[in-house]
C-alpha cells in the first residue's frame, strides 16, 4: 500500500501527501476498509461498472464529476469545507473565543465520542441495505442505491480522517472498531438502534432515506456548528452529499405513491385488496410504513431531557440547526422549553431549562421539515383527485427512548390501554402480512428505460440522462 498517489487515489483537500503520519494510519486502515466493503458492500455487485458521482473539489466543478467506476475502486476523498478566516466560536460558554484548529483536552472524550456515533451511522446503512441491489426496481434506482452506499462510505472516511489526525492512538483504534460493528449484529451491534434496524425492500429503503438520513441532515447542520472547526467543516462538505440521499427517498416514495394512484383511478376502487391484488402498494399500508420509520427516526434524537445535551452546547462542541440564524444570547442559561410527559394517563407539557431539552429542540426542528415533505405526497395525491392524507404521527407514538419510552399512544397523540394498543396497532405499524406483501414485490428489473409495476419513472434522469440510459453495465 506504500506508494500511494493521494492526490489521485484519494480526492482531497487537507494536504494529505504532505502528512507521513496520517498517510501511514491511513495506509494501514484502507485495505481493512476494502476488506470491510467487499464483505458488506452491496452484494454481487463489485464488478459492475456504474454510473457514479465523485466528488474530486469542493468547488462547483470538482463536486459532481460522473462517469462510470467499479464501486471497490471508487474514489473516497476527504474533504472538508474551505477554512472561514480568523472563525469564532459562536455559541455557548466559548463565545467569541476563537475555533479551535485542535482539540482541546478537557473536550476529548465527548468530541471522540461525537465523532465515533456519527461515524458510526456510515457503515451501518451500507450494510443494512446491502441486499436492496438484488431487488431493484430499475437500473435507475439501482445507481441512485449504489450512489448512497458510495457517499456513506465516503462519510465514514471523512469521520475516519477526523479520527485518525485528531486523536493519535484512540482515534485509529476507533477507526478499526467502526469496521469491526456490524448492522443487527447480536455481539457487536451498531451504536444506534435504528441502524440495527433491517432494511429488507424498497419501500424500506425509500422511507429510510427520506426520515433516517434526514436525521443525518440535522445531526451534520448541528455539528456544523462546532467550535472544532474541522469537524465544523467536514460536516458542511458532507451535507451537500446528504441532500441526494433525502431526494432518492423522497421522490421514490413520491413516485410509488404516484404509481398506486394511477392504478386506483384505472380501477376506479380504493380497497387495498384489490389494489394489491393489482401489484401497487396500497395507501393505508404507506402509512404504516411513514409511522414506522418515522417513529424509529426521531428516537434518534435521544432523550428529551439530557445532561449530555447541555454539555455538548455549553462547551461549544455541537450547536443548534441554524444556529447563526436564532436570536437569542447563544448561551441559553435562563431560557426553559417544553418537553411531553405523562400524567394522569395524558399527555402534558413541561417546562424545562432549555440546555437539557437541546435533543428536543433539535427534533421539533426535525419535525418541521419532515412534514414538510410529507405534504409534498399529499400534492401528488390531491393531483390525482384522491380523498386521502399522509401525515406524520405524533410525537410520542411508538417511542422507545426518554420520559416516552413505551408509552401506549395512538398516531394522533392520544394515550391508549394496553388492550386498545393491541386491537389497532395492525392499522398503525407494517404488519408482517404488509411486509410479507411488498416483499413478494420486489422482483428485479434492470433493462435500461424498465421499471416495476409498483413505482413510477422519475420525471428526469441522473445527471439529465435520458429514461434508458445505461446507468449500471453489469460485468
């Protein structure tokens, strides 16, 4: 491995061939990265020439240079975003001190901690959906799959890059160890229960992209704000890759809601047996599944109140999404928010001060956006002269982390028995006959221009592709 171009074998901007220490940890951990890859890349599909973007520059032109790459030798730079002169720390006990270029040792252990969990979601979803290729429902949707797994695993790189130059023996022991956890796995699992989750058909896929990476969104904007100004500038690189990750979930299951409605207006009939018995996925079945993925996504958020989440601020190591934009002291030390809690068999606010509640604040402003785009679904529906509404499910059902841990509380935000969450929940969360359905769906279609009957084309191709273009070429 010695001998390596880095420039050429790996894109970036952080003078890497200049570095004999970190070329040589990095000489060290790629092939283990290779090795992890070709075990849990998507399967089958090493040798397929695909139709990829890379990103060899931060600058426009550099960003998204496509052309066709076996996935084992794509180009995973490190990146991070140009470097904002004499920067100052923005928020918390810090203010107006300048960013640290360094880590500081009393934040060491929490910064490390920071970086490891983000770099952590990385490799997890590669490996959740690395049986989605055997399955697509076109050669389009094929690439856009290959395209996450390639930028997940340039992320994990960019947080490898972190760890590697920034905490000297830990960091390249936590660098192996993120190799060494895998998704579901019962003795070393992912860090993060919902990246234990299967992913196991497109449906899955799609809503995972659009509410779980959406989760990544806001998680990289926070950090973004780092007084650790490389973690600061390494997460706004990685959130210009993050928006294609929400779009393949949002327009994919636009375009499958899409198709269902075409065929409820040919049939002229709503009932989901018929519309299955038809091959689309019905709407009530959607929603089960926006429920799910929904409910699974905002525990990721962590507990409302948190210690953790006061010290990360005060310190200065993680801020608030847009931070910049909020006008208040940027200290928050009188300030309180409401936070759910039970009582008396209802939901109640409270007010707490607002530095514990930071998981809180950061998944309303989840939230805001989430619904945002579930109304863009509702359009496609209300286009097609459907009386029916997608909508995002309260804040406190199906929880598993915080004051609403299990919690019985139907979708629209009412607390239940035991015996009345038991008669419903077949209406509100994917059964396994609803899973069992779309899976039964999910055979592969990959002759360029073909898709699924249960999804509708996209209404403009990769990189202004044409509908049949050729964008993998299996060898």
């Amino acid at each position: 491995m010695s001998g390596i171009n880095y420039s050429e074998k790996i894109p970036n901007n952080v003078n890497l061939s200049e570095d004999r220490t970190l070329q040589r940890a990095l000489e060290q951990w790629q092939p283990n990265y290779l090795s992890w890859w070709n075990d849990m890349g998507p399967e089958g599909a090493q040798s397929h020439d695909v139709y990829l973007r890379t990103a060899i520059s931060v600058d426009p032109q550099g960003w998204a240079q496509f052309g066709y790459v076996k996935m084992p030798e794509y180009r995973w730079g490190i990146f991070l975003n140009p470097a904002e002169k004499d920067r100052k720390i923005h928020f918390g006990d810090h203010i107006g001190e300048d960013a640290w270029q360094d880590v500081p040792g009393e934040y060491r252990a929490n910064l490390r901690r920071i970086i490891v969990t983000q770099g952590d979601t990385e490799p997890a979803s590669v490996e959740q959906q690395r049986h989605l290729g055997l399955t697509a429902p076109s050669m389009y949707d094929l690439r856009n799959l290959f395209q996450v797994n390639v930028e997940e695993g340039r992320h994990l790189w960019a947080m490898v890059y972190l760890l590697h130059k920034y905490f000297g023996r830990d960091g390249r022991e936590e660098g192996e160890a993120l190799l060494e956890r895998r998704s579901g796995q019962q003795d070393n699992p992912r860090i993060l229960q919902a990246f234990n989750e299967q992913t196991p058909d497109w449906l899955s896929f799609f809503m995972f992209t659009y509410f779980t990476d959406r989760d990544g969104k806001f998680q990289l904007c926070a950090l973004a704000e780092s007084a650790f100004d490389p973690l600061a500038r390494t997460t706004k690189f990685m959130l210009t890759e993050e928006a294609h990750h929400m779009f393949v979930g949002e327009s994919g299951v636009s375009r499958v809601i899409q198709r269902t409605c075409q065929v409820m207006n040919e049939l002229k009939t709503d009932d989901p047996g018929k519309l299955r018995a038809a091959g689309v996925i019905d709407l009530p079945t959607i929603q089960r599944y926006l429920n799910f993925h929904y409910s699974v996504t905002i525990d990721l958020f962590g507990a409302d109140e948190s210690s953790n989440a006061a010290t990360f601020y005060s310190s200065g190591l993680k801020g608030r999404f847009e931070e910049g934009k909020r006008a208040d002291d940027h200290r928050l030390k009188g300030d309180t928010y409401k936070v759910l809690q039970v009582a008396n068999g209802q939901l109640v606010e409270k007010e707490v001060p607002m530095l514990n509640a930071l998981n809180e604040v950061l998944r309303d402003d989840y939230i805001r956006d989430s619904v945002a785009g579930v109304e863009r679904w509702n359009r496609v529906i209300d286009k097609a002269g459907i009386p029916f509404r997608l909508k995002v499910p309260h804040k406190a059902f199906h929880r598993n982390i915080g004051a609403l841990a299990g919690v019985k509380v139907a979708p629209e935000g009412r607390v239940v028995s035991e015996n009345e969450w038991q008669a419903n929940v077949s209406q509100w969360l994917p059964t396994d006959s609803d899973r069992a359905f779309v899976a039964s769906l999910m055979g592969r279609v990959v002759e360029p221009g073909k898709f699924a009957n249960w999804i509708a084309p996209p209404a403009v191709g990769v990189n202004r592709q044409p509908a049949d273009f050729e964008y993998v070429r299996f060898n």
